[in-house]
C-alpha cells in the first residue's frame, strides 16, 4: 500500500469521480492525491455520495485524509449555482432520499437532451450515454464524450458550447432546486454548505439569503477565477464571517476537462475549520 511520507498541508476541496462525471475512479482519486502529497482530498461528486465508501477504503492506513462531500446542483436567478457539502454523514436517510431523486431527475434530462439532438440531425444513443457514465450520475459531460464518438464535436467543451450548454439548441434545464434548499440539506446531514465557484454562478445578490439561511464557506481558490473576482470574494468571506475554501475541480486523469488535481489547493488549517463547524465526529479517516 503506498503511503504518504510528507505532508505537504495543502488540500484540494474539490474533485469528482466516476460516480458522477469524473473519469477516474475513486481509487483512482485517492492514488493520484497520494502520489502528489496532498494531506486531505474532498470527494464532492455531483448530487451522489456513492464513490465516498471506495474512497475511504484507499486511503485507510496511507495518512491522507479523506473529506466526505456532495455538490448539489440547483438554479437560483436562472443561473447554475453549486452548493457544495463538507464533512456529510452520508448514512442520513434524509440526504440519501433527495439525492436519489436528483439522480432519477438527472436521467430524464439527459433522456430529453438526447432526443432534441437527434432532431437536430445528431444520432445519439441513450443506451450509450449511460453505459459511459457506467455506475455514475449521468450528465452532460457523458453526452459530450459520446458526441466526441460520433465525431459531432472535438471536445466536450465545444458541446456545451455549440449544442447542450446554457442557451444552446439543445440544452434542457434542470431540474430546479433552490440553492437555500440544497444549504438545508446538507445542513439536516450535519455538514457544511460552502457556495462553489461563485464567479461561474455571477448571482452574488444571492449571497445574504444563503448566508441567512446556514451558509458556513464560499469558495474563493478556484481555477477560474480571476485575481479581481478572488479579492471580491475574499472581502465578501470576511464581511459575512465565511470560511476561504478551494480546489480543483479536478475529473479525471486524461479526461476532457481542463484542471487536473492539486492545482487549486488551500492549507490543511481550512480542512480543520469546515470539520469543526460539522457535527460528524470523529472526522478524520
């Protein structure tokens, strides 16, 4: 079993796995994470929790910590914002049931976006978009791969851009759930709600409602965000007492996303802060 042998106390936050729609598996997550000397890795995979058990099986005995984690997906203002969960019991049967109703909610979507790409003349099958995302929460980014197999598109990005993003020909809206909704939910599991990549969402007004409402982090290092918007929402976490947290959004090993783990991390002390706002004892793998 590989071990760490120096801990760096830096931390990636953010990262997904095959069990929504990363390409690496969470094993996978966990030797990537310790060969690069991380202290701790969160697994937040989109609106499933299904990849933390394997997770904290690798990583027993190697000294890295696991963090256990969800970003739930919801619409606030007509716009994505992502809340993300730290430290989730993810035994709570009430977390477990909304979470297995977004994932069927995930299905339909991907079933309806499917359809208005045939009519757009692009020939997808169902059946293949979910034998790609294999055990997972099915998405988007699982109708790119399978356009880039067709050869409809180069890229997964040039999908969401030219055929099943926001505003595009056909793109399907989600399934709406309110961000302050999503705050709750981690909060009844015991968690901590930490608002991700608000410089995506561009919906700040929304802020001192979530902050009303249980918002404890907001996340500040992020990949894409700028030096303008990580000084907005540094002041912004210090006028509402939030905790600075980032990561790097990372899917996979070879994937077709743009970030690749560690290369948005934050000290280990932040990883300290979230778990000892959650109810979840002990916290550490």
């Amino acid at each position: 079993m590989v071990t760490i042998s120096g801990y760096s106390d830096k931390a990636d936050l953010h990262t997904h796995t095959s069990a929504s729609d990363g390409s690496s598996s969470p094993e996978q997550l966990i030797d990537e994470a310790i060969r690069l000397g991380l202290r701790a890795v969160a697994v937040t995979d989109h609106d499933v929790i299904d990849g933390i058990p394997a997770a904290r099986a690798r990583a027993r005995g190697t000294g890295l910590e696991v963090v256990d984690g969800v970003e739930i997906n919801t619409e606030g203002l007509q716009r994505e914002v992502h809340i993300l969960g730290y430290f989730i019991d993810i035994d709570n049967r009430e977390l477990k049931e909304r979470l297995r109703s977004l994932r069927l909610a995930r299905e339909a979507r991907a079933e309806k976006i499917v359809r208005r790409l045939k009519e757009l003349g692009k020939d997808i099958d169902l059946y293949r978009v979910l034998e790609i995302a294999g055990d997972g929460s099915v998405g988007r980014p699982h109708i790119g791969l399978a356009m880039m197999e067709k050869g409809y598109v180069g890229s997964v990005a040039e999908a969401f851009q030219s055929y099943i993003g926001y505003g595009a020909p056909a793109y399907v809206p989600r399934y709406k759930i309110d961000p302050l909704e999503a705050i709750g939910m981690v909060l009844i599991a015991g968690g901590v709600p930490v608002y991700a990549h608000p410089g995506l969402a561009d919906r700040d007004e929304l802020i001192p409602d979530m902050v009303r409402s249980g918002l404890k982090g907001i996340e500040v290092f992020y990949p894409d965000h700028d030096e303008r918007q990580r000084s907005r929402y540094k002041k912004i976490a210090d006028d509402y007492g939030l905790i600075m947290t980032g990561g790097s959004d990372y899917h996979g090993l070879g994937a077709n996303f743009r970030t690749h783990l560690g290369d948005e991390v934050v000290d280990y002390r932040v990883v300290e802060a979230l778990g000892n706002l959650s109810n979840q004892r002990p916290w550490r793998v």
